[in-house]
C-alpha cells in the first residue's frame, strides 16, 4: 500500500488555502469539506437557537488569529442560512452526516434554513470606495453600496442609486432604462457608469419618460448635490426591502474582516454598533449583521480608558452571539479534512501502531537543544 492511498480522500487533490468571501468558485468542495468542530458546533447551536428565537441582539462576532477558519465559517453561514443551490443541491443536503454526533444541532439547522431569507457576503476593506477611513461615513457608506448593488441599482455612486431607486419606486425605472438604450445606443447598466460624460442623453431619457418638457435639466446634478445618507435612512430602507419580501423574511449582511477595517477608529467602531443597533430596532430581529475579526472583540475595542470602555458596552450588547476559533479548531480540521484513513488502511495502520507505538516517544520527541 502506497502512502498516497492510505486517506479517505485524495491527497493530491487541489485545497484552496485562503478563502475568499467573493469566490463562488470552489463553493461545492468547501461545503463539501467543511469541518464542524465541537467548539464550533457549540457556538453554532448557541447561535441558531438565538436566531430562530430573537432576543433583541442580532449581531454575530466571529474571532480567531489569521488561518484559523474565520473567513470560512462566515462564507458557510452565508450559503448555508439561505440554503443557496450549489451546483444542483441544496447547501444544507451538504451538511447530512456531519451533525451525526449532536442530533440537537442537525434539528436547529434544518429548522434555521426553513426561515426565508438572503445574504449579503462580502469583505469590507476590498469593497471600501472612500479614500480614508477617518471618513465620518466610511463603514456606512460600504453598507449602502453592496445594498444596492444587491437591488440592482448603482452601489458605487449613492447619489445614482437614489436616482434609480426613485424612479423604481414610481414604477419607471424599467421604462427609463429600455429609453435610455434606444437614445444613448447601449445599455443603462453601462451608460451609469459613464454618467458625467452622459448627461445629456440621461436629461433627454428622464424628460422623455415624464413627459414634462425641461424636468431632464441637470436631474443627476441635483441628485448629486442634495445627496445625503444617514444609518437611519439606511435602516429604514433595508426594512422596507425586508418587509416587501413577505413575512418572516430575514436580511443577513456577512461582512469580512471588519475587526481590521474598525479597529483602534472609535467613530467607525461606534458606526457598527449604530448600524446594528438601527437594523434591530427598525427589523425586529430581521435584520442581523456577522462580522470577522482577528482578535477577540475586547482587544479590537482596546483599553484605552474607562470612558471609552464604557462607550462600547453597547456594540458588546449587540454583538452577543460570540464564535471564537482556536488552535484545537485547526487541530480538528486537519485530522478529519487531511489525515482521514480509508477503512483498508485503518487496520493495516492499526497493526503498525500496536506493533510500534511504544518507539515513538523516542523517534518524534525532542528536549530543548
């Protein structure tokens, strides 16, 4: 027997080492392959019971040093939450066999994937459009965008998407777009990405579909001047989208590596808390945010004093749902995803083992020098 055929799975078969939030493209084999530990399955159930029964926290912090699978849990949660179709199959039929040992958490995620709902994934340092974070509205600003995105409006110019999102709201936003095409020859979707150059076909299309002569005049410019956002505008919009969707629905914003974009910037850590605060009061528990962090929450937030430990008692409130990863997690992972023998092996392997196992201390175990 070679040893190349002594694990379950191939060993030359490819592993993606970093998985990236936005990367749709290994999904089956990460699901596939995905490890629950028994930290993990902890946590997970502690969540899923929170989730289906809400208690007024609807954020989720997700923690852990670099490679400990932090990107990865929040990527599985994402698909898993709104049971997307990964090549023909339900993510949650992924999943069969590796509750076997915790039937309790095989029940809640079952129950959890049932809830209606979608996800937004993404990872919030690539997504950023502001130059600086010291911006007062640079972590909500990211949030609008991948909203719109998600509603098929313009997420890298607000002002645009206000545009489209009104004229969507009259019920013109079709009758706009099949306009435009005919006046500017190309697609809208295209045109917006010009719209400085295409101004005039855009006051042309605007005027055309109103029937007003001279309301095309500049309409961009003065959406673009009279542009203004706020975390309440933004609440109340994602809960007019929640509401549209039909009873129950949940809205999930899966966001990578925030614990990075946030820390040691006070306003932007009191900007998370406030965007999760607002989801929660204006959606009712239908509404969640779950972020990644390198550190735990408390290193992120620091300890520069007790005025500022005090400002953040809120964000901790609403960031309960705690996940933490450790070594003993990686630990699992290997042993079940790497090391995993086939049942021929096993007892070929077993043999050796009682055979040899008394030598080993003396083969792979060094003192100091």
């Amino acid at each position: 027997m070679q040893l190349d055929q002594i694990f379950a799975k191939p060993a030359n078969r490819p592993i993606e080492g970093v998985i990236k939030a936005d990367d749709a493209a290994s999904l089956r084999l990460e699901l596939e392959e995905y490890v629950i530990t028994r930290e993990v399955a902890k946590r997970l159930e502690a969540f899923l019971m929170a989730y289906r029964e809400y208690r007024g926290a609807n954020g989720v912090w997700i923690s852990g040093f670099f490679g400990s699978g932090k990107s990865h849990l929040l990527k599985i949660l994402a698909v898993l939450l709104e049971n997307r179709e990964v090549e023909g199959k339900p993510a949650v039929d992924y999943f069969e066999g590796k509750c076997e040992q915790d039937l309790l958490l095989a029940a809640n995620l079952k129950q959890a994937v049932t809830l209606h709902s979608q996800s937004i994934l993404f990872n919030i340092d690539q997504k950023a459009t502001v130059i600086s974070k010291g911006q007062v509205d640079a972590l909500l600003a990211v949030f609008v965008q991948v909203f719109n995105e998600v509603r098929g409006y313009y997420g890298k110019q607000g002002y645009i998407a206000q545009f489209e999102r009104d004229l969507d709201n009259r019920g013109q936003y079709a009758a706009f777009c099949d306009a435009y095409e005919k006046i500017a020859g190309k697609p809208w979707q295209k045109g917006r990405e010009q719209a400085v150059l295409e101004k005039h076909n855009i006051d042309q299309t605007y005027e055309q579909i109103t029937g007003i002569p001279g309301s095309g005049k500049g309409i961009l410019a003065q959406y673009n001047q009279n542009y203004r956002v706020s975390i309440e505008d933004f609440a109340d919009e994602v809960w007019a989208y929640v509401e549209a969707q039909g009873p129950g629905f949940r809205l999930n914003f899966f966001v990578d590596e925030v614990g990075q974009y946030i820390a040691g910037n006070i306003k932007l850590m009191t900007n998370l808390q406030t965007i999760a605060e607002s989801l929660a009061t204006k959606c009712k528990g239908q509404a969640w945010i779950f972020v990644t962090a390198q550190e735990d929450m408390d290193t992120v937030l620091g300890t520069e004093g007790k005025q500022q430990s005090n400002d953040f008692s809120k964000i901790q409130d609403r960031f309960k749902n705690r996940m933490k990863l450790t070594s003993q997690d990686v630990a699992e992972v290997i042993q079940a995803r790497l090391l995993k023998k086939n049942p021929a092996s096993e007892a070929a392997l077993t043999d050796i083992y009682t055979k040899h196992h008394n030598n080993f201390k003396t083969l792979f175990a060094f003192t100091d020098g």
